[in-house]
C-alpha cells in the first residue's frame, strides 16, 4: 500500500549530507529532496549521495531537472544531451525518424537518472516557444504546438519504457511572457481561447499520461489574477477538465514569482489549498524551515506513486546494451553540433 509523503521537496548546500541536512531530513513534512548543479560533481558521486539519502530516509522521492542542453545538472560519467529544440530540428523532414530520437531520448535519460538513483527528472518541457522567452527558449521541443505535443508524446514513451514518470512543465505554458518568473512576476494578458488554442495545446493532450505536474509561477490575467501554481481555477481545470491524476509540484517558491502569494507560510498554504500536492522550497533554508512548520500534518499518497518502482539498471552494464550504445552516440553528437535557433522547426 503506497504511504503518503510530507508535502515538502527540499534542496541541499553541497555534495554530501551536512549532519544538520540528516536532522533535517528525518522531519516528517519532508516528502523529497531535489538535487542542483552545487549537489553533484559525476555520476559515481550522486550516486553515493542518494544512496546516503536512502539510509536514512527510503521512502523518500529523489529528483533532478535534467532536460538537456543548458538545463542538465549531471553532466559527467551520463550522457550530455542535447536540448529539446535540437531533438525537434529534424521534425519537418522526418517527423518519424525524429520521433523515435525523441523517445530513444527519454528511454536514455530515465535509464541513466535510475542508474544513479534518482526517482525522476522534472521533464518534459511542455511549453511552446513563442520566441518571446528567453528562459524558455531551446528548452521548448518547437514553436508549433502540435509539433511540442507529438515529440513530447514520444519522449514519455520512453521514459515508461525506461519505468520513470514523466513530469510535464510549466502549466498552462511559460512560452509566451518576456519576464523570468525567478526574478519577477510575470503576466500574460492573452484570452484565454488563445491560450487553448496555442499554449494549453501540449497539456491537454498529455495531461492523462503525466505523472507529475509543475504549473507555472505566471499570471493568465483573462483567466485569475493569481499565479496558476497558486490557482484553484487552474489546478482545478487540470484535474477535471484534463483529466489529470498524478502529482502537482508547485515551483520553487522561494522565486521572485512565487512572492505575491506572501511570505513563505502564506506561499505554502496558498500552494497546498490551490491543489499543489508537493512544495519545492529551494535556496532558502530559513523559508524552508518556515514552510515545514507550516506543513505539520499534510501529506500525500500521490507524489509516492512516482517513486522508481524497478530494479535500477546500472551505469557501469548500460554500454552493453546496444540501444543505449546508438542513442548515446546519436545524443552527444546533436549536443557537440553548433545550433542556429532561426533553424528551429
């Protein structure tokens, strides 16, 4: 029977556990921890590192944002992948050829994020580049919506096939708005027709095949005045209208995006009444801490359910498959290859 978790995600300050991150861990209210560039030196360490995690606390859930490109925080003893964007280049020409890339992809990140121990990576990005983001970017599979739904599609096929949940991001897509929600808040005024015909498009499609959610720290005006991750009507929409049961995990609320919920016992409460079933709480242990207090008593079985349920495959047994061997290949040679945006399909 799946036990539920506390409802908090928390990060580290380092490469191994501090013994005040071992107290700190053992707290009831947290549910995950979720590891940054600062946590990992190569694949053997974060290794190491999980399985300390795991000592002392296994039930918990362990998470990297490991997209590819300039989002990938292992980078050494995996393989280097390639942003979305240039996985989504070759889709004009041969959309079947890049679509078995694109699960061949997932297949490969899952395999090798389980391999170090790792539950799950935040991904895929199911946003559509509308050119105006610059966090969002290479990070978007293309600016055609059906195109995004499609090799999104095909890159959780992978990942099931590999036995880890996907995570869609950012709900109901952060594609269209300038600001960076790290560092304010940003608001998108289109109607909200205009956001299901365009932006909405990769959820709707994809939202029963998720197994996680992030909605983003972003404004829909037309639709509620308060951030989506903090909206009732949103998460609600998600739910019953898309039909999606999995886990939703509010984005770090530590952002400058997150602020107009109030301070961080106001931003967890928000978040949690909103629908939200995991709270990432990052770069901020005073906030966190503020947060765990604030979060006595709640829990969820549904961020549980996303935990890797297999035998984990191992890093050193991987080159012997000859899939990963042609996918590996395949991968660090579009990662190594100079990429010309105005190319993106």
């Amino acid at each position: 029977m799946t036990q539920p978790l506390g409802p908090v995600m928390l990060d580290l300050e380092a490469t191994a556990l501090t013994n005040a991150e071992c107290k700190l861990l053992a707290r009831p209210e947290v549910g995950g921890v979720i590891l940054f560039g600062r946590n990992v030196e190569d694949a053997g360490q974060v290794i190491e590192l999980c399985a300390a995690i795991r000592r002392l606390r296994p039930e918990l859930l362990l998470g990297i944002d490991q997209e590819g490109g300039r989002v990938q925080r292992l980078r050494e003893g995996v393989t280097r992948l390639p942003s979305m964007a240039r996985l989504g280049r070759c889709y004009g020409d041969d959309p079947q050829g890049c679509l078995q890339l694109c699960q061949d992809a997932g297949w490969l990140l899952a395999m090798e994020m389980a391999a170090c121990g790792l539950d799950l990576s935040f991904a895929p990005v199911l946003d559509v580049d509308t050119g105006r983001s610059s966090v969002i970017g290479d990070r978007s599979f293309s600016a055609d919506p059906q195109a995004v739904t499609a090799m999104a599609s095909a890159f959780i096929d992978g990942l099931s096939e590999a036995g880890m949940a996907a995570v869609g991001k950012h709900f109901p897509g952060h594609g269209g708005v300038t600001a960076d929600s790290h560092l304010e808040l940003p608001v998108d005024d289109r109607p909200l027709q205009a956001l299901r015909e365009h932006d909405l498009m990769p959820f709707t499609a994809l939202a029963p095949r998720l197994g996680g959610v992030m909605p983003a720290h972003v404004v829909y005006s037309t639709f509620d005045t308060r951030p989506a991750g903090f909206s009732p009507s949103w998460l609600g929409m998600l739910r019953e209208e898309l039909g999606f049961k999995g886990a939703i995990f509010s984005d770090d609320l530590s952002m400058a995006g997150a602020h107009v919920a109030g301070g961080p016992a106001e931003r967890a409460r928000a978040a949690l009444d909103a629908g939200c079933d995991m709270l990432l709480v990052c770069n901020d242990r005073d906030a966190a801490l503020t947060i765990l207090d604030a979060c006595q008593g709640r829990a969820s079985k549904r961020p549980a359910k996303l935990r890797y349920g297999r035998a984990r495959p191992s890093l050193e047994t991987l080159p012997a498959l000859s899939r990963w061997r042609r996918v590996h290949a395949r991968l660090e040679a579009l990662h190594d290859a100079p990429y010309d945006a105005a190319s993106k399909s």
